[in-house]
RNA sequence: GCACCGAUGGCGAAGUGGCUAACGCGCUGGUCUGCAAAACCAGUAUUCAUGGGUUCAAAUCCCAUUCGGUGCUCCA
C-alpha cells in the first residue's frame, strides 16, 4: 500500500495524507451550488478529487468524504424569484442535473451530501457560540458578522498579511454597519424583494434570515467529520475568502484545527483565457455532449494536468484525448480477445511490473495523473508490440488486464459508455427546447441503430468475398460518414462509433 | 497597484542539479492490407521564453527582463 504524498496549502509542502484519530480518513470538499449547470470548470476541480478518493481506496484506505450542496445562496434567491418559483423547487433540477452530469463523467458518490437547507440548525448553533465569545456580533438590521480582529491567525492558509488592515475602523459598506471592512456575514437578515415580498428566510433564535455562505461548510464538515478532520478541498479560487472564513469560524468556535490538510485544484483555462459567458468560451457538460464530443474524452482531458497546474481546455486537446481512449480501449479489447500463446513472455512481464510500480508512484507523489496515463503508455505499447509478433503470452494477458484494472479504478475511461450518454443528452436537449443545438454529425451518428450498422458491415464482407471491392468501399464511405469506423482484423470484422 | 503561479517539440504535457529531455495527439516514411482501419517500426526539441550568474555539472538553483494566467469582489 502506497501512502499519498499531497500538497498542503496550508503548510505550503507535501505532506503524507493519513487519516488521524478514526479509521477512515474524513474529507470535505466544496460543492456545487446549485443554480445553474455545471461547466466543466467545476468539474474539473470534482474530477481531481475523484481521483483522490479513488486512489486513496484503491490503496486500502477508508474514507469518509463530505460534498455539500448549496442550495440557498443570493444567485439561487434571485434566479428562483425571477422564475416565479420557491428556491427548492428551482434547486432540484440542477441538483438533479449536477448529479447526473457527475455519473456521465464517472465521479463517485461521496459517502454524504449534505443539502444546505437541511443544516440550518447547526448553523444557527455554531453562530451562537460564536456570540457567547464575543466573536459574531449582530448589526442594526439583525445580521450577524464574524469579527476578523478576533482571530490572529486570519491569513494562514492564503498567506494573506492583514496587518495593514486597521483592526476596529468603522468603514460603511452597503447598508449594513460592520464593525470592521472585513468582517464577513454570518447570517444575513430576511430582506424584502423589490415587489415588497420578502425573501425566503428562515425563523431561528438570531432572528428571520438565512446563513451565510462560509457558515454553511463549517457547520456542515464538523456535524459530519467532527471539530477536527483529514482534509479539506476545493478549487482555488475558494481558498479566499470562503476556505480562510471557515477556518476563522470553526477554530474560533472548536478551540482546535479545523482540517489539517488543504487541498486546492487550479484554475482551467478555455481556449488560453477564463471561461466567461462573454468570452464566448463557457461550456457545461451538456454542451460539449451536444457538439459530439465523449463523456470519457472529457474526463480523459481533464484529467490529463495535474490538478496543481492551471489548465487550458482546447478542443484541439480534446480531439486528442479522444484518440487516446480509442487506443487504449482497442488494446484493452484485444487482450480481452485472447487468443494468446501459453506461458509468459518475460520481456512484456518485466514492462507490465514496472508500468504498475509507476502508476502507483506517480499517483502516490501528489496524484500526478500524466505520469501515471505515461507508464501506462509504454505498456500497452511494449504488449501490442508482443502480439503483433505473436509472442505475447496468456499470463502475460492475465496481468495485463490486473494493470488495466488498477489503472480504470482511477480513470474510469475503458468500459464505453459513450454513446448511452450522449443519447440521453439529446434527448435531455430535445426535452429542453434545445435539441437545434446538437450537431448534425451527432445526429446522423446517434440516427443509426446497432441493427442497421450491423446490416450493411455484413453486406460488405460479402462484396468483398467476391472481390466486388467497388460497393465494399462505397457502404464503408457511407458508414465513415456517419463517424462509424470499420476494421478489418485477421480473426473478423469489427466497427465502433468514432 | 499589491500578492502568487507559469513559460519545455506542430499541439497538450512529464521531468526540478548529473543516463541519448518521459508520455499522448499530430505529421512523414515503412511493415501489414485488395485499398483502408487497427497495431508495430523508424523519423519528427543537440534543446527546455530571453539575458546574466552560481556549479565540475542546470530545463532544473539565483537575479533581471519579456509574455501569459490567477487572487485581492461572486466564482470550482
């Protein structure tokens, strides 16, 4: 069992990930909010605590990790207030939608998902224990902010130096009366829409309101995991000030350290800039299944940096991605085949041993998933070359398909279920009104039924027992384009969706 | 403005003091094939943004410059 060797944010080195005090290792991770469609920024960062997860099990440890939901927050109040509709009501589609898009990239189900609304109590309890130190304190209006001059070690985990901040200095922002700039709210009281309806809220001894956003995480990580746990994560862009407020409330609260271990994805770039609705170059799930690309091809992709390297999306690198599943999923398919001569071929035993050391390796040393998809490379090119010489044994195979397996229990990329996923995209699409946006090509691929295919590939083989090579080319044009690819093998004929 | 990160072949990207600079994709040629596809073989950066420095030795450490990105406000 090899121990992960992570990044801490928090001390600024690598540090080995071990689970303290239980037997599990317990972890919390920032989840969607959910007012919208993901876009593959967010899923780049659940992605990569996938992989975590995922190795860290295939390691022999337990865990117990912890995604919240939010779903209460000022975007979901106003975009549910402009449908006309309660703020549960516009949650649950993209709860429903988030979770799907999850399973079509192949994330794993964290052992609990806390929704935000269903922890108000705990929040509400750690707000007031907060005010028994004097540390949240309630404005005019009935909100409660967290007093930053009350917690020394604000700044820790992003390195942020708030000396030059004058502690104290009455500074108005908004309407509100903060008793210092950056103080931040705990709980927001109810306000009243522009229609003169108030705003969903929620009756608790600090009054009508609803939590803050920091608020939400800290309650529900120590109602989970306890005051002190394993590891905390996120993208970067929450280490402040959400990850630092959460510190601030909980130690502040607890008396002890919050997580121990912080972990934060970086950024992905689309096309060299940040994704941005007016860039023109923001894209959910949904609209890349759309455009005919695969489930698998995106995780593959983003798979493919380090999740502490900022990340540029290209669709150029996706079409790569794409080829590069292919070979791995031919190869995979030939060794399922078999066919093999007896025994072992020892210079391919010897690659296949060193191609599982380093997975492992490059995983074990800060999750480096482009090490870990090269070792795997030179396997399968050291194998394919074995077979094509016919030396390749059936124990050979054997351990072949145990590498194979180790490596998909963390990139989840080999059983295909690509087309099963982009089916249910279009018919997502076309329930939505937005069945025009999917491409052309993805319909005429989508169109065509496994029966018809199978129809014209038999035709073909037998044009070509006849030597009639004219009409097996012209049904294999056909079917290329219609992004279906035939392959003559020695042992038959097969064809795949491209 | 302040802070932080990055710059490696046509593209993506690993490597952070010492073997011929991984791996994937692409491209070129070859093997196989009726032709393709798949697969394999060979080739594709004498060189790691630029300029200086440290060292027996640097893509890897230090300084400067240029360019790109991020945070400082909601954000994965």
């Amino acid at each position: 069992m090899a121990s992960l060797e992570l990044f801490n944010t928090l001390s600024g080195k690598l540090e080995t990930l071990e689970p303290v005090g239980a037997p599990a290792l317990r972890m919390y991770a920032c989840g969607p909010t959910v007012y919208d469609y993901g876009h593959i920024g967010n899923f780049r960062t659940f992605l990569h605590v996938d992989v975590l997860r995922r190795f860290l099990r295939q390691q022999g440890m337990a865990v117990e990790h912890v995604m919240n939901v939010t779903d209460v927050d000022d975007k979901i109040i106003r975009n549910a207030l402009a449908a006309g509709k309660g703020i549960s009501d516009y949650t649950a589609r993209y709860e429903k939608a988030f979770f799907e898009d999850m399973d079509s990239l192949g994330i794993e189900r964290p052992e609990h998902l806390p929704r935000a609304t269903e922890h108000i109590p705990e929040m509400v309890t750690l707000i007031e224990r907060l005010a028994a130190k004097d540390i949240a304190y309630r404005t005019e209006d009935g909100s409660w902010y967290f007093r930053i001059a009350r917690f020394p070690d604000y700044g820790k985990l992003s390195k942020k130096d708030f000396d030059g901040i004058e502690d104290g200095a009455r500074v108005d922002v908004d309407e509100y009366e903060k008793d210092a700039a950056r103080d931040f709210a705990l709980w927001k009281a109810v306000k009243t829409g522009p229609d003169g309806v108030p705003e969903p809220s929620w009756q608790t001894a600090l009054g009508a309101g609803r939590p803050g956003w920091h608020i939400e995480c800290s309650a529900m990580a120590t109602s989970l995991l306890g005051e002190s746990f394993d590891l905390h994560a996120g993208g970067e862009d929450l280490m402040f000030p959400h990850h630092e407020n959460e510190i601030a409330q909980s130690e502040s609260a607890s008396g002890h350290t919050f997580a121990r271990h912080w972990m934060h994805v970086r950024f992905l770039l689309v096309e060299g800039k940040k994704m941005s609705k007016s860039e023109g170059n923001f894209y959910t799930l949904r609209d890349l299944l759309l455009k005919g690309h695969r489930a698998s091809a995106i995780r593959y992709l983003l798979l493919s940096v380090p999740y502490r390297h900022q990340m540029n999306f290209t669709f150029e690198a996706l079409s790569a991605a794409t080829n590069a599943i292919d070979r791995l999923r031919t190869f995979h398919a030939r060794i399922l085949r078999g066919g093999f001569v007896a025994g072992a071929n020892e210079a391919v035993r010897a690659a296949t041993a060193k191609a599982a050391a380093e997975f492992t390796a490059a995983l074990a040393n800060d999750l480096n998933t482009a090490e870990a998809a090269a070792a795997i490379s030179e396997m399968v090119r050291a194998a394919n070359s074995s077979a094509d010489a016919g030396t390749l044994g059936a124990e050979n195979a054997d351990e072949i398909l145990r590498v194979l397996t180790t490596f998909d229990g963390v990139f989840a990329v080999l059983v295909d279920r690509d087309a099963e996923l982009t089916k249910a995209a279009l018919v997502w699409a076309q329930a939505e009104g937005r069945g025009d946006e999917a491409s052309a090509e993805l319909v005429a691929r989508m169109g065509q039924s496994d029966a018809e295919i199978d129809a014209l590939v038999a035709e073909r083989t037998q044009a070509k027992k006849t030597r009639n090579f004219a009409r097996a080319d012209a049904i294999r044009v056909e079917l290329t384009a219609k992004g279906i690819v035939i392959e003559d093998a020695k042992d038959g004929v097969r064809w795949k969706r491209k």
